[in-house]
C-alpha cells in the first residue's frame, strides 16, 4: 500500500478511495483510510454481499469531531460516518 500511495503522490492524487470488504476494515484502519459509506452489491447466488467505501487524503489533513478538514489550495471535507 505504501508503494501505491507513492505512486499516487508521485501523480498529484490527493485523495486514494478503495472498497474494502468489512474483514479487511481494521488493516485499512490501520492505513489510516477512513470507512466513509457502505454498499452492496448483489451475488451470483443471490445473496448480498457488503463493503465498505473507504478513503485516505495524501495531503496534510487535520480530524475534529469526526470531520476531515483538508490543507490544501482547495479546500474541502469528508464527514466520517
């Protein structure tokens, strides 16, 4: 991941969205990604299988009261849910 995030810095991408099953959230977590929405999306068998939309910022941000204010020449927020 550290690689990707790199490469992605290295493109001027500011931000980096995944969607992650809801096993792998706490190494996403750990990433600090942060869990923004939650989906669905129907199976072959029928079932429903969920995930999580998650997203890291790759410039300076600063966490209050669970909103994401980001430093940057546009400025702009992710409401964590």
């Amino acid at each position: 991941m550290n690689e990707l995030e790199a490469k992605a810095r290295a493109n001027n991408l500011k931000l980096v969205e995944l969607h992650s099953s809801l096993f792998a959230k706490q190494f996403y977590d750990s990433l600090d990604y942060k869990m923004f929405k939650i989906g669905k999306v129907d199976a072959e068998n029928g079932e429903l299988l969920y995930y999580q939309r998650m997203a890291k910022r790759l410039d300076k941000i600063i966490i209050q009261q669970n909103t994401i204010f980001i430093k940057s020449s546009l400025m702009s927020y992710l409401t964590m849910e």
